[in-house]
C-alpha cells in the first residue's frame, strides 16, 4: 500500500502490484473461491489508489500542467467507470459469467487507464513540477491511501474539497467492515 518514491513512483508501482493481481486472477479456474478473495484484494487496491489520486495526484495535474484541467477530468471519469464495474463485481460469484466478463471488462480499462497515466500524464507531471514536489505528492498519496476506502462508492464525490472530507469516514466503516468478514486477509 505504502511503498516509498515520489508521487511517479509511488503510483507505478500500484500499477505493477494491480497488474499481479490481474495475472493471479487469470491463472486461477474459473469457480476457484480464492479468484473471490483476489478480487476483493484487487478492489481494495484500485479504490485506494484511485481516492489517493483523486485526492491529491489530480488537483496538482489541474494546477500545474497545461490543459490539466482536461486531462484530470477523463483520469476521474476512468475512475468512475471502473468504480461502477467493481461495485458488480462486489456481488459475483467466481463461477458466475458475469465475473470473467467482469474481469476481462476491468482490466481493459485499467490496463488503458494506466498507459495513459504512465505514457503522457506521469511525463506531464515530471516535467511541471520540482522533484520536492512531486516527493511531497509521493508522502500525500501514501497517506491518503491508509485512510481511503477499500470498498466502491460510486456515488461518493471525486474532487475537492468533498473527497477529503468524507474519503476518510468511508474508509473507516469499510475498514470496519473488512475486519469484521475477513475481506482482504486471503
């Protein structure tokens, strides 16, 4: 969850970590229950991360690249797409259909999702900022990450400053939630 860097390296190595999780999924048979406890593992993981740049990765992108403001725009609107698929994923079953279609839908997004960010997003940023700052973002999106939800809301707000307030709240009853059904200890 934490793994230390800038804000660049940070995310990336989420990205690689999400990846794993992806490939863990897949070389499982379908049916097999820990392809549950993955994917649950694999949702805790890419909410975190997505609040964490919802929080802070974006509002910097709107402020200090060049049509930020439209870039941030479409990285939130691939967050929520993905949000609604994991909030059904959340009620399947692994030897339903629904969950490989699922899957397979979810990792095209994020799999284009990420390229975007790694190949014109992350460069953008490098570019914009002083190494301070982005080191500065790397420690606001590891610690937004230890207190974001683990669990979709697509309802919730995305930018601030309504994110920031509620983000945490959430992410202590799914906390709650989690420790109390196991969720996230397979």
């Amino acid at each position: 969850m934490g793994h230390g860097g800038n804000v660049i390296q940070e995310l990336t190595t989420d990205h690689r970590e999400v990846d794993e999780l992806f490939a863990r999924i897949e070389s499982l048979p379908a049916g097999d229950e820990q392809r549950r406890e993955l994917a649950d593992e694999l949702t805790m993981e890419l909410i975190r991360h997505a609040v964490a740049e919802e929080m802070y990765l974006y509002p910097a992108v709107r402020r200090f690249v060049d049509d930020g403001d439209d870039l941030a725009d479409k990285e939130i609107e691939d967050h929520s797409e993905v949000e609604r698929m994991l909030k059904d994923l959340e009620g399947c079953h692994p030897g339903d259909a629904r969950f490989d279609a699922l899957i397979n839908r979810l990792k095209a997004a994020v799999t284009t999702h990420v390229a975007d960010e790694e190949n014109r997003l992350f460069p953008l940023l490098a570019e914009s900022c002083s190494p301070q700052s982005l080191d500065e973002l790397g420690d606001k999106i590891r610690s937004a990450k230890k207190t974001a939800p683990t669990r979709p809301h697509p309802a919730a707000p995305d930018t601030p400053p309504a994110n920031k307030l509620l983000a945490p709240g959430a992410g202590m009853v799914d906390r709650m939630r989690d420790m109390l059904t196991g969720r996230g200890k397979g």
